[in-house]
C-alpha cells in the first residue's frame, strides 16, 4: 500500500512528528508534509553543527530526547537523510522502535531528489571540480524561467510528495539573471528550494535574497591567501565582502534562510585558516559544516581506478587531499554491498537533458526531460551496466566517504 495524505495522518496520530535530517532532504520531507497540510514539531541533527539551530523556523535537537518520546508513544520520527538515513534506520529498530509504526524513511514517500542546473556555467574553475579539471565538457547556457516552469510542473505531477529541488548541480545559479523568479516559482509551489554558490559574483544578490530561498550553500576551502588554492580563479577580498552582503541580506528580507558555510579541508586550510573561518561563521551567524575535500566528479575517480591518465589539475586535487584517494577508496570498497545512495538524484541538465548520475559530468540518460516520463528515466538507470561498472569498485559510496563531518580541534 502506497503512502499518501490519509495514511500519514492515521500513522502519526496524536505523536508529535520529527523530521531526522536538517539539511536539504530533511527540509524537503518538511515542506512535502506541510504542503498535504500535516504538522511537524522540529528536527533532529546528529550533526553537532546543527543542533541548536533553526531550519525553516523549527528548532533542530539532538536525537536522544527526541527517541525517549519515541518509545513512549509521544513522537512519531521521519528519517530524512540522503546519505545516512540506512544507518538512521538501523539504529531507530535497535531503540526497539518498529518502521511504520514508530518510523518512517522518507524514501518511502519519495525516493527522489531532482537538482535542476540552471546555469550550465561557473565563474571559477576550481581544481577538485570538473568546471576545473576536465578539457572534455558538454555545451553551456542558461536555463530559461519556462523552461523551468514546466520542469518543476512535470515533477509536482510524477512526485506527489516532492519535498526540494537543488537549482544548482555543476554551474554557478547566482549567473542565471531568472534565478529569483525561479525561486519564486519554487517557493509558490510549496517546495523546498536550495542553492550552493561560490559568491563570486553578487550582482542580482539582493533579488536572490528577496526571493526568499530556503537553503544556501556557500563554498570555501580556505581562509585569506590560502582561499583561492583550491577555489581556483576567485578573489578572497571580494568573497568576503559578497559573504557579509549576504549574511546583512539575511537580516533584511529573509531571517529564517539557512545559511551553511561547506568549508572544504584540504592541507592547505587547516589550522588559522580553519579558526579563521569558524570564527568568521560565528560573527555572522553562518552554520559551520566542514569536511573532506576530494576528486570529483567520478568521471575521474573512474578514470583513476581504471588506469586512465588524470588532468594537472586533478592530479593536484590529490596532492592537497587529506584523505588520499587510495584510502578514501579502500573505504568505500567496504561499502560496496551496500545500495546506492546516489539513486535517489535525478540531475537536470539546463538544456533540459538528464544525466546518467548526480556525481557524474557525463554521460547523459535521456535528451529532453519534459519529453521523457519520469519512470522511462528511471528503468533506463535501474541495473544498467553503466551502474554495475560504478558499484563493482565501491564508487557509489566515494563521495559519502568524504562528507562525513569534520569537526577538528584546534583547526587540526
């Protein structure tokens, strides 16, 4: 029996319900929920980062509380993780919490997360991306707001309990000039919207701001001179003025937007300048998530356990990396039983074609998305060879290797 409005309503009852996931998925499952005209109490984070923080004006807890209430029948807990939400699951069930009684993963409603790039261009071209260090790259442009318009119409219509969609994959959104009426469209829709940006260009900012996104993502691998090693092609001074305009914007027309500072740890970053920026998050009330710096996209990691020659650049992603490539490697191949958490993206291309995989450049699966029904997209994907070539060397879960929350003392 499929999940729909009803069914949700029966299972949580009178329980208070948590959204487990505070970051684009969790976010998502709150305004799909909110958008059936159901009721959530907060989030939980396992993330120290986040707890204590507010997403989209709920407060986000620790778990533990939160599972107290839980097995006393007071709370009622939707898993809504991208990368973690098996291992969520696993220890909801060793709480003696039972799945649909007590929990729910958010794939059960949606096991799809589309990211639409709207901008097939960036205005930096850093090292450890493929903007950065691959020759060979499909044709750029930009997304039109029509275009986009019947995307996310399509989406509403294949996934009733559609919860965010990414305006962002590979390109820089903020040089889409129709970003903010993009956003508008989004959020008149009652969907979650989420953009990551490397701030270089500010120009149409404020418009962005007063659009009212939900979720900013910033990027940065570095403090001062140490900045632009691997956020190739950018100008501290000016990214710092850009960040304070955002955070002041914030303040102006949008108090309630999540701002997450992605600070990239690479050998070069760590220590002052790692203090630096943390304290910097801190002034402006930015939430501070660092992790692991690594190659992308997997066109080169493929190529790199294959045998294949890598670019300059991509060779010296992996001189900085902290994490060597071998081991982050070695990692993932532990994990390669596992399913893969990368099935549930769906990358929209800003010609409209879909390509084969989130962490994939290339190659693309269907030509033109609102000519392809979402389920003929997803059977082409499902048990391809392309697929089994990925998973037979654990790259699937690479990228998860990586992500994992870097908190360090000291800066070291």
């Amino acid at each position: 029996m499929d999940w729909n409005q009803q069914r949700l309503a029966d299972a949580f009852g009178a329980r208070a319900v948590w959204i487990w996931g505070a970051m684009i998925v969790g976010q998502g499952v709150c305004r799909a929920l909110q958008r059936a005209g159901l009721s959530v109490a907060g989030f939980i984070d396992s993330s120290p980062a986040m707890q204590g923080q507010t997403a989209l004006g709920y407060p986000v807890c620790a778990p533990e509380p939160v599972l107290e209430q839980a097995q006393a029948g007071n709370a009622f807990i939707v898993i809504g993780s991208g990368h973690h939400d098996q291992a969520i699951e696993a220890h909801c069930r060793e709480q003696g919490l039972i799945a649909e009684h007590d929990y729910l993963s958010s794939r059960w409603l949606n096991d799809i997360d589309p990211s639409i790039d709207v901008s097939g261009l960036c205005n930096l071209h850093c090292i450890s991306c493929p903007q950065g260090n691959l020759s060979d790259r499909p044709p750029t442009g930009f997304m039109a707001l029509d275009t986009y318009n019947a995307i996310l119409n399509k989406l509403l219509a294949e996934l009733p309990f559609l919860g965010s969609i990414q305006l962002y994959a590979w390109g820089e959104p903020l040089l889409n000039r129709q970003l903010p009426a993009m956003i508008a469209a989004t959020r008149e829709a009652q969907v979650l919207s989420a953009i990551s940006t490397n701030l270089k260009a500010a120009r149409d900012l404020e418009a962005v701001v007063a659009a009212r996104p939900d979720w900013i993502k910033v990027s940065a691998s570095g403090y001062g001179e140490s900045y632009s090693i691997g956020h190739t092609g950018g100008n501290w001074e000016q990214f710092l003025v850009n960040l304070r305009q955002l955070a002041q914007l914030r303040e102006q027309y949008h108090p309630d937007l999540q701002i997450v500072l992605n600070y990239h740890l690479y050998r070069h970053s760590l220590g002052a300048s790692y203090r630096a920026m943390q304290a910097l998050c801190d002034e402006l009330r930015l939430i501070f998530r660092p992790n692991m710096a690594y190659l992308y996209s997997l066109d080169n990691v493929l190529d790199y356990v294959e045998g294949r020659p890598l670019s300059p650049e991509a060779q010296r992603t992996l001189e900085l990396m902290l994490l060597d490539i071998d081991s982050g490697l070695e990692r993932a191949r532990q994990r390669r039983h596992l399913p893969c958490p990368e099935e549930r993206c769906l990358p929209i291309n800003w010609d409209g074609r879909v390509r084969f995989c989130g962490v994939y450049f290339k190659p693309f699966i269907a030509d033109d998305f609102l000519a392809t029904p979402l389920s003929d997209i997803l059977a082409r994907r499902q048990g391809s060879a392309f697929c089994e070539r990925c998973m037979s060397h654990g790259l699937h879960h690479y990228t998860a290797v990586y992500l994992e929350e870097r908190i360090l003392d000291d800066g070291l």
